[in-house]
C-alpha cells in the first residue's frame, strides 16, 4: 500500500445524523413496516466461505429476546473443518485484495456506508431491533449510524496513514510501504453492538487484510444483514468469511494456524485473557507475532461532587445505566454519591427508575427491553438475588424479574453500605447500577475508592461544577478511565468524537474508530532507492595523509 497512494483525496467524513423516528414521521412508518416483515420470515443462514454459502445441518435458531419462543433465523453453525476452510479462502482472497489500490478498497467501505444510511437502513435497524432487543433509538444510533461513521472515518484515517512519509536527502527516495499483516485476521464480535460487528472485520480488511470472522452466537442474524451488506457494496468473495459456530472449536483452529496474524477481539475479560494465553503458548509456531486488539469488560462509574447539579446526576445514571438493558461495556454500573446530593435527588432518582416504561421495542414508547438470554438473565438475577439476602446492601428500586415471555428484568438500584460489595466490583452487564452514599467531606478518598475498586479501566465520569476538583478528578482518575466524562454520562462515544478503548482489564485501549487501531493492521516496510549508487567501497577518509 505505497504512500503514492494518498494523493487520491478521499470524501470528508462527517457523523451520519440520526433519525428521530418520531410519530407521525414517514420514516417511522417505513421501519415498523419492514420490522413487520422480517418478524414474520424465518431464515436459513448458512456459513459463508470463500463467497461460497455452506449449510452443515447443524443449526441453532436466532430469537427474539423479548419474546424468545419467536425463531427469526436457523444458523448453520461452523466447525473445525469450516474453520480450516475459511483460513484457507482467506489467505487465497489476500493474493488479490492486498494487490488492489488503496482508492478501490476504500470505495467498498464508502459505498457500503451510503447504502447502509440509504436503502438498507430500516433493515439494519430491524435486525438489530429484532435480534438484540435494541429501542428504535439504540439501534440508530448503533447499527446504522456508528457503523456508518467506522466505514467513513476509517477510509479518512487510513489516507492519512499513507500521507505519513519519511524525509528523502539528495540522491536518495524514501518512502514507507504500508503492507497488511502476514497471514489472516480473526474477528470475534460481541452481541450488544451491531456497528462493532462491521468495524472489527471492516478495519483490518480496509488495510489490505482478509478476515475470518465468528460473531456472537446471540447476533448471526444481525451479523448476516452485515455480512450482505458488504457483499453488496462489492466486498470481493474470501476478504471477509462468515463462520458462526462453538467459539471454542472455531479458536482452537485458527490459534493453531502459523498463519494466523492478528486478533480484533470484543467480548469478556476472561476470554480475551484466555485467547492471550492461547497464543502465548502456541507462539513458536507463528510466522509472525500476531497483534492482538481487544476491548474487553468494564465496572464503569459516576462520581458526584456535593457541587453537583443534581438533575444532570440523576438524569446521567438512568441513561448511562439502563439505556439497552445496561448491556454496553460502557454502562454506568457503580455511582458514589455524596450524602447531601442523594438527600436531595435519592427520592427521584427511585421514582425515575420505577417509572421507566419496559416491553416490546417495537412498541417505540417504551425505553427498556428484554436482555440478551437466558443465561445473561440468570447471572443478574443472581445478583440481585444477592443483594437481598445481604446485610450488605439494599435494593432501593427495582430488583423484579420475568423471564416467562421475554428475559426482563426490571432497572435495578442498589444501595451498598460498604464500598467494597460486590456489585460494586464485579461487572453484571445488565440494568443494575449500585450505589455507595459517601461522607461529603471524604471526596478524596472516595476518589481513591473510584480508582481501586475495580480492576477495570473502561468508562467512567465526574459530575461537578466546582472546575477545582474536576481538574482533581481528572488527575486522580487519569488511569481509572479510557474514556472520561465531565457533567455527562459514560456512554455514547461518538466515531471521531471520543475514540474509544480502555486498558487495566478493559482491553488493549487501541481505540475503534480512530488512526490508532488501523495502525493495528499495517505492517510497515522502509523503502530506500539510491539513483546514483556508490560504485567503489572507499570513503574521502581512506585517502593518503
């Protein structure tokens, strides 16, 4: 990918607006209608492999998780030998796609942008609303409008990787050859976000890589609409290869190839520490020492200041904490409040979290949703089941649970009485925000609290108007956050805004949708050429005295 390359000026990206969808709008219409017919189709999906559909018959259905006796797909699940195939399509696609023009790849990501914010819009949106339980308004802004910034700001940022070249003297030219790694990429993606399952395939594969992807088993269906996507924007057959399937079957193949390269990774903790550990104990084998990318779990916080607008605390943690369930890994999940603020805001705080409307999202007045699945629903239950039965802490709101239609459960508060419970440590993914009430003249050592607690470094935020201790905050909390916000909450990082990404145990911190995470990808080559080469060892210096 020679820095020649970027002279082609590209398009200036700018955010995709998001659509209200409010009543009465034609373009509300248009969803509910095409919501309406995707519900009432159930696909086949197969695996897709060198541009190849491949059905094994060993399917597993994608629900719907407010109402999960309703089947929206069977998926055919990939296993070992899918897997080998897909490496294998994947390294042959790269013959021809890391040979093409900067410019030609980037028109695949551009033109999949405009059709995903033209005519594939509604269904993007419907399969997010459908297969993850997304509100009209998270899926806009996730599965249409994120995505469509990644495709465009990626392409802005990958120019200006090519426009970085070193200096030439006299005689000499120098120039940078921006190669895609050696072998394939292995994309994992989570459920919670359809925009990243685009980004962790589209990125690498921009940079000239070729892709062998697993999405979430909970997001095929979601994860086919952006697979067809691409396919339609021209991505050529092999660049990227659709293999959902058993996580574990599917990895122990590709960590066991020497040609495996590099790991664009969402998801837990506990598995992007054991795919480390996987490839550290495989590491003799690799031609190259593979890159590994990973945005992992996060114990995201809110800490007030008693200087505090209590309004914007309150309004910060329903938002940041139960908007999509709790299910971001940038949710607000613990809050430490000074005991006069929640004097002042405790009562409506709880009245604003009982009265949060939750169902089906196809019903667009409602705010909250189901979560993901049975085993999602269990584990928070248990969590709340816990707070109950302890002398430690108190449910203040919340803390009801329904899991015969849907798997809902109900915006929960709790109040612990040291700082150190559980849910103050552990990361529940779900629509539990816990609360530690502090002394108003113990503000610096809940700042230490905030920062040890847990072992995460994900989101977090400070609510003050006093500018003294934010400037504090933002010194004390320098590593307790890769994304920090002041008198907002910790969600909602917009594609060329907030860069987002942490480290501690939240991740690699190598930042979606910005420069840093495409230089991820690029495996630089230095290029001199001489045009008058030396044609006799011997230097002036060597001459007679």
């Amino acid at each position: 990918m020679k820095g020649i390359a970027a002279r082609i000026a590209v398009p200036t990206p700018v955010n995709e607006p998001f659509r209200a969808h409010a009543p009465g709008d034609p373009q509300r219409i248009s969803l509910k209608a095409r919501m309406d017919a995707m519900a009432g189709e159930r696909l086949d999906i197969p695996c897709v492999i060198g541009g190849r559909e491949i059905r094994t018959g060993n399917t597993s259905p994608s629900v719907v998780p407010h109402r999960h006796a309703h089947v929206l797909a069977d998926w055919h699940r990939a296993g070992p030998g899918e897997t080998r195939q897909a490496i294998a399509a994947a390294l042959e696609a790269k013959r021809e796609w890391a040979s093409w023009p900067f410019e030609e790849r980037a028109a695949v990501f551009l033109r999949a942008a405009d059709l995903l914010t033209g005519p594939w819009r509604d269904t993007l949106n419907a399969a997010t609303i459908l297969n993850q339980g997304k509100t009209v308004y998270q899926s806009e802004i996730d599965a249409v409008c994120e995505m469509a910034d990644f495709f465009r700001f990626n392409v802005h940022f990958a120019r200006r990787i090519l426009e970085e070249q070193p200096l030439s003297s006299p005689g000499f030219w120098n120039w940078t050859d921006y190669r895609p790694l050696e072998g394939f990429i292995y994309a994992v993606t989570p459920f919670n976000f359809t925009a990243i399952a685009g980004n962790l395939c589209g990125a690498p594969a921009l940079m000239g890589n070729t892709v062998v992807w697993k999405p979430s088993e909970s997001a095929v269906y979601s994860g086919w609409f952006v697979y067809k996507l691409l396919e339609a924007a021209g991505l050529p057959p092999g660049v990227v290869n659709f293999i959902p399937g058993d996580p574990q079957a599917i990895t122990d193949v590709v960590l066991d190839s020497p040609d495996f390269a590099g790991l664009h990774f969402t998801g837990s903790t506990g598995v992007f520490r054991s795919l480390w550990k996987g490839v550290g104990d495989r590491i003799d084998r690799y031609r190259s020492y593979p890159r590994l990318v990973g945005e992992t779990g996060g114990k995201d916080f809110i800490v007030a200041h008693p200087s505090a607008d209590p309004e914007a605390l309150t309004t910060a943690i329903v938002r940041g904490g139960f908007e999509y369930q709790g299910q971001k890994c940038s949710a607000a999940s613990r809050a430490y409040i000074p005991e006069s603020l929640w004097a002042a805001m405790g009562d409506r705080l709880r009245e604003e979290t009982e009265a949060i409307r939750m169902g089906d999202p196809a019903d667009f007045r409602n705010f909250m949703g189901a979560v993901i699945h049975e085993g999602a629903f269990r584990r928070i239950e248990s969590y709340i089941h816990g707070a109950r039965d302890s002398e430690d802490a108190q449910i203040v709101a919340g803390g009801r649970t329904d899991g015969s239609e849907g798997w809902y459960v109900r915006p929960t508060l709790i109040r612990a009485r040291t700082p150190d419970y559980v849910s103050m440590r552990e990361e529940i993914f779900g629509p539990v925000v816990t609360l530690y009430v502090y002394p108003d003249n113990k503000w610096d050592e809940t700042l230490t609290l905030v920062d040890r607690t847990s072992p995460y470094g994900l989101t977090g935020a400070v609510l003050a108007e006093d500018r003294r201790v934010v400037q504090q905050a933002h010194e004390a909390l320098r590593f307790a956050a890769g994304n920090f916000y002041v008198n907002d909450k910790p969600t909602g990082a917009v594609v060329g805004q907030q860069p987002f990404g942490g480290s501690r145990a939240s991740g690699t911190n190598d930042k979606a949708g910005s420069i840093l995470n495409l230089y991820r990808w690029v495996s630089p080559r230095s290029v001199k050429e001489t045009f008058d080469p030396a044609r006799d060892y011997r230097y002036p210096f060597m001459g007679a005295e």
